[in-house]
C-alpha cells in the first residue's frame, strides 16, 4: 500500500495530466494551506498543492533573490520548467511577501486561464477578520464560477466540505496509529500518505486511505523503545528528512507543519451557511507564524507532546523564511520551558544527509543519555 503511496506522488504530474486528457476535470494550482480547496473542489475542479522538486534551483534565481525562502524559489523553478503548464488556474493564499511575489512572477511569466490571490488576514480572530474574510470568499467563489464555467452552488460547497471533513478525519486516525509504543505506521509512511493526498481526488484518496486503515492497527513499523520525535518548522514537501530520521532507529510520531497538522487537524463546520462555516475554518484553524495571535499553535505543540508522549523536537527550518526564523527564538524558549530537548536544521532547496544524520544522532544522544 505504501508503495502505491510513493508512486502516486512520483508521478503527481503524470496524472494530472491524464486527468486533462481524458477531459474529466479541470486542475487548480494552490500555493498555501491557507487556500479555500473546498470551494475549489466544488467548482468541480481538482485542487492540487504546488510544491517544488526537491532539486537545485537553475532558472528561479533569474528573477527572484537568493535570500528569497528556498519552497518559493523552488516551486517557481518548478512553475518556469513548464511542470505545472497543465494547471487551468492558480490559487495563491496571502500568507507572506515571498509567497505574494513568487505568485506575481509565476502569473506574469507563465500565466494561467485565471489567477487569484485570496486576501486573508494576517489577525485573524476579530469580527473584522470574519466579516472581511467572509466576503473575499464570496468574491472568490463567484470569480472562480465564471472561470469555470458553473455556479458553485450552496449544496456543492456541502458536499464539498463532507468530502473534506472525511479526507481529515481519516488523515488523523492513520496519525493516532503513532500513539502506540510500538507504532503502526512510520512517520515517513504518514507523511507520504498526506502528500499524496494533495496531488489528487480527495475521494480516490480517501478510499485509499480506508483500505489502508483496515486491518492495519496491529502492525508494529518500528522497533520498541525508539526514539520519539516530533518535527515542526516550515512545509515539508519530500520525505525524505523523514526517513533519514528513522533509518537512524528513531520514529517521527507527529509534527506541526504546514503539510502536517496544520493542514488537517481541524475540520470545516458542516451546518449553518456554507461560507461562513469555510471562513471559520481556514481563521481559526492551527496557525502557521505569520497568523497571530500564535498562542493556537503553542497549545498546539503542547498537545501533541503530550498526546504522542514526544522525548525530543526536530525543528525544520526554510533558508530565508523570515516568519519562522521570527518566530524560532519563541518556540526554542517554550521547548526549554516544557523541558523537551530539541534540534534544528535549515533547508535549502535541497539537504545534505549527513548534517540531518548528526544533528538527529546528536539529539537521540540527548534523549538516550
């Protein structure tokens, strides 16, 4: 099953591009889990996280600073190869000025049929943040209609945010199999299983996801006794580090990252109207650092240290990611005060093995010692 989970990453252009092919629907790119996929989803399109490839940046640099943070110069350098010229439309989430500008050169160099940056705000739990917030959705949903040629009806935004609640629901109970002493799943494995959740249908996924969770609670994918860390930081778009981690004898039992909890953890009010219920959603879900206020994701880490009885934190930080390293003097100062050791690394567009292997160690060290 996991081995089917890595080949539909792998190949997550291919598909897209069946898709298109073969006339089934239409794919929209999005460039933060701040993105509305609901409303997206309910325009009958397929919704599809734009990431980069993991390899060194060689045309992103052209137009984009150096000490520009390494996940936009990489999915841009991806953007101007011509790996995502299937896209119908692209979908940016205001989330930071490195985001805002890699959008504003993707659209003017290679521009799809409709482009849309959704204005969220940045403190989001004021009745301004919602009423503003509410209306920029409708904009949205309106403007996204036209360009698709269909009427996003009330009942297909329902629809849409059943199928949603489900896809996070069943993401969060393969991320419980980590609870265990000995976990059912690896943090790599689970990792890899959201990934792939984001190039694809979600109700696919979601029958994949199923027919991974059956019969799969009494497995045992690690060794008794490791290492429990948990990862926080910046999105994390390849496994890789992952499994680095845990060929090391440690398990990645949960995370706070933006392809992690924070994109799932939090489901979509399904009564009341539509809208309003994807508004308070996407403002009150766990924050990434450039929301405030922040305390949500402090609570958040708490809990899951507590939760997945977590021995030590891996923090993950993009090279030149102005909000994380903001907000890295605070949550170093709140694992000390927890009293859970921790280590970092800073990712460029690509990692060396060697210094995720002996920071890790060093960590584990800590732990065992």
């Amino acid at each position: 099953m996991f081995t089917r989970v890595r080949e539909l990453i792998e190949s997550r252009h291919q598909n897209a591009m069946k898709w298109k092919e073969e006339g089934e629907r239409k794919i929209v790119g999005y460039l933060c889990t701040y993105s509305p996929e609901e409303i997206i989803h309910a325009s009958g399109a397929i919704p599809v996280r734009v990431v980069g490839s993991g390899e060194p940046v060689t045309l992103a640099d052209a137009h984009l600073q150096t000490f520009y943070c390494t996940f936009c110069r990489g999915f841009l350098d991806e953007c101007l190869k011509g790996s995502y010229d299937y896209l119908d439309a692209l979908i940016g989430g205001y989330s930071c000025d490195h985001y805002d500008t890699a959008f504003e050169i993707w659209t003017h160099n290679r521009p799809t049929a409709f482009n849309r940056k959704i204005d969220i705000p940045s403190i989001v739990n004021t009745p301004e943040a919602k009423e503003f917030f509410i209306e920029e959705l409708k904009i949205f949903r309106n403007k996204l209609g036209e360009a698709m040629g269909v009427e996003i009806s009330d009942d297909a935004l329902r629809n849409s945010i059943n199928v949603y609640n489900t896809h996070r629901t069943l993401l969060k109970e393969t991320y419980l199999l980590r609870k265990k002493d000995t976990p059912a799943i690896t943090g790599t494995e689970a990792l890899e299983t959201l990934l792939a959740g984001m190039y694809m249908l979600k109700e696919e996924h979601n029958q994949l996801m199923e027919e991974l969770l059956s019969g799969i609670e009494d497995r045992e994918a690690c060794a008794a006794g490791a290492a429990r860390l948990m990862v926080t930081g910046s999105e994390l778009d390849d496994a890789g580090i992952y499994r680095l981690i845990e060929e090391l004898g440690a398990v990645v039992v949960t995370d706070d990252i933006c392809t992690g909890t924070r994109y799932m953890w939090d489901l979509t009010p399904e009564q009341g109207d539509p809208i309003e219920a994807i508004a308070d959603r996407y403002l009150n879900k766990i924050p990434c650092p450039v929301k405030h206020p922040s305390d949500p994701r402090y609570d958040h880490i708490q809990n899951m240290v507590n939760e997945f009885n977590v021995q030590g934190v891996v923090i993950i930080i993009r090279k030149f990611c102005n909000t994380f390293e903001w907000d890295n003097p605070r949550l170093a100062e709140f694992l000390r005060k927890i009293n859970i050791p921790y280590t970092q690394i800073e990712l460029d567009t690509t990692f060396g093995s060697d210094e995720v292997k002996s920071k890790v160690q060093g960590l584990m060290d800590i732990i065992g010692g």
